[in-house]
C-alpha cells in the first residue's frame, strides 16, 4: 500500500508544476519505485533501454557526419600545408599537380593496406601524380622506428634504393617481426654502404627528420596510420582508391587542379 502511495505521489509531482529537483529527491529517497516498476514491465524497459541507445547512437552518428562534412569543407578551401623539403624524395612527376602525402608506420598493417592503395593510384594517375613518404612510426611497433631510421638512412646514400627498401617492407611486413636482422639482410641486398648507413640509422639527423615528420602529423591531427594529405585534404585511414578518386574529381570541380 505504501509504495503505492509513493508512485501515485511521484506521478503527481511529475504531472504538477513543480520542479525537477523535488522529483529526484523522492526518488532517491525511494529508489524502490523506479526498481518495482521495472521489475513489474521489463520488457517494456527493455525495448525503451535500447531505443534510447539506438537514438543516442543515430544522434552521435549524425553529428559525426556532420562534422566530418563540415571538416571536409574547410580543407578543400584552406588545404593543410605540409613541408616539402628541399631534399624531399618524389615518387612519381616531381612537379606533377596532385601532390599525395603519407604519415606512416612500417610495421602497420593497415598502413600495407594503404601501399597498396597509393601503388594504383600512382599508376592511375602516372605523370599527374607524385608522391612523399613520412614516418609516424607508433609506439607500440617496436620495428617502425628502426625500419624508419634504415629507411632515412638509405635515403641520404640513394633516393631510389631507399623506395626499394620501402617496398620491400611492405610486400613482405611480417618478416620485420623479425626486428634489425631483417632490415639489414633488405639493405644489403640494396648493395648500399653497410658501414655508412648503420651510422646513418642511429645520427642525429636522421632522427630530427622523423621526429619532424612525427610533429608535423600531430598538428594536422593525425593519431594513427596511415594518414593522407590530398594536395592538403586529410584523409585519416586505409580507405581505398576510389575514395581519392573522389577527392581528386572534387579538386577538378573546384578548380583545385587541372588534369
């Protein structure tokens, strides 16, 4: 009889101008009310609990959706600008008109997903395409940042070998578990000064130009790998080709680029 009393109560606070707060005391003073009601109808709580969820979850999506467009918006009308140093190695027409920049980890596996996906877009789009390599070597691949420091370290002996070299990781990333005897079994078959390039790996400058890269994908927001920079458009996953086909079509129909 008592807690039929509360509920009828509760139901006239509800009901009546009074404030929330009155509503939340007696609850919490009675949290039997809310318990026996659901005990009393728990399908029905149920089937409530989880089209909240599901309205939660469409809103968030929503509001994502939004944001991602919103965000889209913004680079194609003020791109990101990355660095294009003076020694930068070019895959591809170094002065073509779609420049693709990758903030990578070589132990990655969506990042071998992500080759994958540039190889084809460098062949799509041969002679109006080129393309920069840097390092985001995460810290929980205990291979990316010796792979990236050989990687730079072939790179100051020979450009061309030095994609050799990237290439080879990629084709074949499951051998890096295999940690330095791995990466240097891929230089010496490079033929590459073996003496210079262990120096090389653990200089100065080759880890300034990492943590250079490193700094640079963390002001353009870049948590994981692998992430893209699309003539300045971020792009932050392994999406597939088609979805730069996308972006460059966009670029065209914005006069971003002529191809």
């Amino acid at each position: 009889m008592k807690r039929m009393m509360l509920l009828a109560a509760v139901l006239v606070v509800a009901s009546a101008c009074t404030s929330k707060d009155d509503l939340k005391k007696m609850i919490k003073e009675n949290p039997e009310i809310i318990t026996e009601a659901i005990e009393a109808n728990p399908n029905k709580f149920i089937d409530a609990l989880n089209n909240a969820v599901k309205a939660a979850q469409e809103g968030e999506g929503k509001r994502r959706e939004e944001e991602e467009k919103k965000a889209l918006e913004e680079s194609f009308n003020k791109p990101l600008q990355a660095e294009i140093r003076s020694d930068e190695s070019f895959r591809g027409n170094k002065d073509a008109p779609i420049t693709l920049i990758e903030y990578s980890d070589f132990e990655c596996p969506f990042c071998s997903r992500g080759y994958g996906t540039v190889m084809e877009l460098m062949k799509k789009y041969e002679g109006k395409i080129r393309f920069v390599y840097k390092h985001l070597p995460l810290s929980f691949h205990p291979q990316a940042m010796p792979a990236a420091q050989y990687y730079e370290a072939i790179r100051l002996q020979s450009p061309e070998k030095a994609w050799e070299f990237h290439d080879a990781i990629y084709k074949n990333q499951r051998a890096l578990q295999n940690g330095e005897s791995f990466l240097k079994a891929e230089a010496k078959k490079l033929k590459v000064d073996m003496a210079k390039l262990e120096k090389d790996a653990k200089s100065e400058a080759v880890q300034k130009r990492i943590d250079a890269d490193m700094a640079e994908a963390a002001k353009f927001g870049f948590q994981g790998t692998p992430g893209f920079l699309l003539n300045g458009v971020p792009v932050k996953g392994a999406y597939p080709t088609s979805h730069f086909d996308g972006l460059i079509e966009e670029l065209k129909k914005r006069g971003k680029i002529n191809i």
